[in-house]
C-alpha cells in the first residue's frame, strides 16, 4: 500500500458518517494542492478531502476553507459538507454528479451566460471568514519564497511597480466585497444538469467580484468576444470600467499564481510539473505586461463616466 492510500485508509477509518460499514476509496484526479478520494459504501458516494503538504506556506487556511465552503454550499452552489474532522483536516463532501468542465466546454456564450448565473448565487452567500486580496498576497508570497529559497522569474521583481499602477487602477472602479472563489480553474465547475456547481474553496475569500469573473476568463481562455459576454451576463450590460478591471485581475491571476507555482515546485511532493506551470504562467503574463493593453486597460478602469 502506497503512502497517499494509507493515509486516505487512516483517514476514512476517523469518519463516522460510514463507521460500521464496508467503503471503497479511490484517488479523484486534478488536484495539485490536496489529496482528493471517491468513497463509496453501498449506493452512497462522497468525496473525502485531505490537505496537502505544507500547505499553509501558499496561505491556505483550513478553518477558512470549512466555513466558506459550507457558506457556498447554503447558496446551492458549493458542494454540502457532510462531516468535517478537525483533528485530521478532513472534509467529506457531497459527490456532486455530472461532468467536471474544460476550457472547451466553457467557451460559448450559453456557457458565460450559466457561469454568470452561477456567481451572482455564490457572491451573495452569507459572508466569508476572511477577505483576500491578490496583491497582499503576492506581498506574502514573496516573503515566503525568500524565506524558503523558491526560484522565481529573474524578471519578476522589475514588474513590480507595473503591479502598483495595476493596484491604483482597479481600486478606483472597485466594488463591494463579496464572497468569491478566487481560483477558478475550469474544472472547479461541475454542470449537475441545473446549475454549474463551483467546487474547492481552500483559497476563497471576501473579495471583488470582478476579480472572479477576470480570474475564470483567464483560466478558461476566454477571447475578447467572450469576455464581454461574461461582463454583459454578470452586469446586464458591458460596462467598459468592469471589462477593463475584469482584464487586469485577469493579468493579476497569472502574475500572482506564478508565485504560487513556484512555491509548490519547491515544497510540493505532488508529482506535476510545477517548474513548467510557473514559468507557463509568466510567459502569458509576460506577454501582455508588454503590450499596451495594460495602459489601455488602466485608462478604462480609471476613465470618469459622462
């Protein structure tokens, strides 16, 4: 028996939602922070979830994961939390049926229009434990990568003042905080036939709602086209200050995310290409740090309406 399956057996052995009766636990793909399982007993199927490896150096707090996500799960759109256990970290969750979702799948208008529907459920969840803020968390992140000794971009550094005009630009259209996800990887959306349920709530947080919906176009390789739907389905209309501010939290994913990726191919026994994530991320930030778009994007963001 492997390592991963004796701790998901010692694991399972603590919960008391199954105690007493025969499970089967087998390993759910597409983690990269934590270690997800399929536990089945009888008819009954459920998702049994562990923390990964020294995961409080990518700031994820455990007691703000548990309370956001059963704060989501109120809305219909979270998964439900069927039994924590503090001791080990373990949530057991509601195995939600229907296909997890592909950057493919998510990029059609009808799509963006489910995917609005989706957030505007989920920000108006009751209020999350804690706020979050990518640029205090790139601030965090780099202190830990220095502590650490995580290698970086030699170039990451110089785009630093870039990430403070950026900061400016956003707080000036900047809306109420809501509760966001925050990490919006194409497949943190199951489609159970209704609704697109949004799973994996470690780094959630009172946030922007725009940030959201620039974090997820920027996940699910939304074009220009797409992206305005999605601000046209959230807002009922495109507001050119939230498309733009939409873009540069968009940016703001791959450069803060980079950090993250670094990070994790420092401390991480997941076996995935950290290395090649990180510096994918900074490429296509790279690319368009370069470009006007930022300064066109600022310009909107900031830009006083008639």
């Amino acid at each position: 028996m492997s390592s991963s399956s004796a701790r998901a057996e010692a694991a399972a052995a603590r919960v008391s939602l199954w105690k007493g009766r025969p499970v089967t636990i087998s390993p759910l793909s597409g983690g990269l922070t934590n270690e997800n399982y399929l536990v089945e007993s009888g008819d009954k199927r459920y998702v049994m979830r562990l923390p990964g490896q020294s995961t409080e150096l990518l700031s994820i707090d455990r007691e703000n994961e548990v309370h956001n996500t059963k704060a989501a799960a109120s809305t219909g759109i979270g998964p439900r939390v069927l039994e924590h256990v503090p001791e080990q970290q373990v949530m057991v969750l509601e195995f939600i049926p229907g296909p997890t979702m592909s950057a493919q799948k998510l990029q059609t208008r009808q799509m963006v229009a489910r995917m609005a529907h989706s957030f505007h459920r989920l920000h108006n969840a009751p209020r999350f434990l804690r706020d979050f803020n990518m640029f205090r968390l790139i601030e965090t992140y780099l202190g830990i990568v220095d502590q650490h000794g995580a290698t970086i971009p030699g170039d990451y550094r110089d785009w630093l003042p870039t990430v403070d005009l950026i900061e400016r630009a956003v707080s000036v259209g900047a809306l109420h905080l809501a509760p966001c996800h925050n990490d919006l990887l194409c497949e943190n959306f199951i489609d159970d036939g209704v609704a697109l349920r949004i799973v994996d709530y470690e780094l959630s947080g009172n946030n922007d709602p725009c940030f959201d919906l620039g974090n997820t176009a920027q996940e699910a390789d939304f074009d220009h086209d797409l992206r305005a739907a999605l601000c046209e389905s959230y807002f009922g209309k495109v507001d050119p200050r939230q498309l733009a501010r939409m873009n540069l939290f968009a940016l703001m994913s791959d450069v803060g995310w980079t950090l993250w990726g670094a990070i994790q191919a420092k401390i991480s026994a997941v076996d995935y290409d950290f290395h090649g994530y990180y510096t994918g991320r900074w490429e296509r930030a790279l690319g368009v740090l370069r470009s006007d778009r930022v300064q066109d994007w600022m310009e909107a963001a900031t830009k006083t309406s008639n």
